[in-house]
C-alpha cells in the first residue's frame, strides 16, 4: 500500500472552552460520546470546525450539530431516495464553490455551508439533480449516505427534545435577527413537521407539542 500524501495536525478539543484532561475530570472517550450520539452527528460535529482551530466540545454543540444534520437530510427527503444517485455535477457553480473551500486548506466549515445552500435551493425547487448534487457533494464528506427516513426517525422523528427544540429556536432567532427569512421559515417547517409549533409573541417565542 501507498503512504498517505499529507498529515495534518488537528487542533485540541475543549471541553466548554477548557482544556480537556482528567486531572479537570472532564476527560471522555469516543466510545461513551456514542452512546449518546450518532456517529454521523458526531462527524458532522467535527467537521463544521476548521481542522486547524480547537475543537470546543459541549453537549449543546453535539445538540446544535444533530439539528442541523436533520435539516440537511429533512431537504433530501423531498425527493424520492431511490431516484437520488449522488451523481456530481461539477460544472454546477456550488459544485465548484464546494471543491474551491476543500482546495482552500480543506475549509470544511465552507463546504457544509454550501451544502446548506444546496437544501436550501432543494426546499425550494425539489429539483431531482440539485438532491443529487447534495447527496454526492456530502458523500465525499461521508454525510447523508443513509436514507433520509431512517435518519430521522432516529433522531429528531416526533418527539425532539427539549434541548434540542430551544436549540433550532435559537437558530430560527438568528437567522431573523440577520433577516434570512428563508431560512428562519424552514426552522419553524422543521419543527412543525417534528410536531412542535412554535408561537410568537411580544418579541418571544414560545413552543409546543402538536
């Protein structure tokens, strides 16, 4: 076999912003973060940090990572999976954006947000090649590879948790503070369709189970 071409020195993870080491008693393992989490919540985690920057591990961040791999896998479920290849088309200018950010000292927090402009264009269109440029582009990433349905009824499916709940709100909240609609609009579809609804009033926004 071939040695590897690159080695690539990560940075530290911190446990809420504290170096993690057990003299602190806030040292863990993999094997126990699994039997929390998904490993691919737990994938996604990771690679929405820079390689490069310490890696800031709470159980908010593992949250805020499941909710967003749910909305990703929430836009491929409107189309039908079988149809989805995961063929890339690489002359599509997110494709290229996508390719340009890993080019770019494999900037993966760049490349999810492309992936999150895909869903976004799917939510909208439910166009069969853009759900295919989704699955294709986060496959080299090693996401989305499992059937949408089966994803989410592991994880977010119809009882979210608390935590989780408040942790979208937050999202929903920024991104109407930043005036992204769009996007705010398909928090409160998400969790709508997880059966929470959400009430705004007065500046606050309240939820509650369907």
């Amino acid at each position: 076999h071939d040695y590897v071409n690159y080695w690539m020195h990560n940075g530290f993870v911190r446990v809420d912003n504290e170096k993690m080491s057990k003299s602190l008693g806030n040292f863990f393992t993999v094997r126990e973060i699994l039997k929390r989490y998904d490993s691919e919540v737990i994938r996604y985690f990771i690679l929405r940090a820079h390689y490069r920057s310490a890696l800031n591990y709470s159980d908010q961040h593992l949250n805020d990572a499941k909710a967003s791999l749910s909305r990703l896998y929430t836009a491929l479920k409107k189309v039908d999976s079988h149809s989805v290849s995961g063929d890339i088309d690489w002359s599509h200018s997110l494709a290229s954006k996508f390719k340009e950010a890993l080019d770019d000292d494999f900037n993966t927090p760049e490349a999810i947000s492309v992936l999150f402009d895909l869903a976004s264009e799917l939510n909208r269109s439910g166009n069969l090649k853009v759900a295919q440029l989704l699955k294709g582009l986060s496959g080299i990433l090693g996401l989305l590879e499992r059937d949408p349905s089966e994803f989410l009824q592991s994880s977010v499916a119809s009882k979210l948790s608390e935590v989780d709940i408040e942790s979208m709100i937050n999202q929903r909240n920024e991104a109407r503070a930043n005036k992204n609609f769009a996007k705010a609009d398909q928090l409160r579809k998400d969790l709508l369709d997880a059966g929470v609804v959400l009430e705004d009033s007065a500046g606050k926004t309240t939820w509650r189970r369907s």
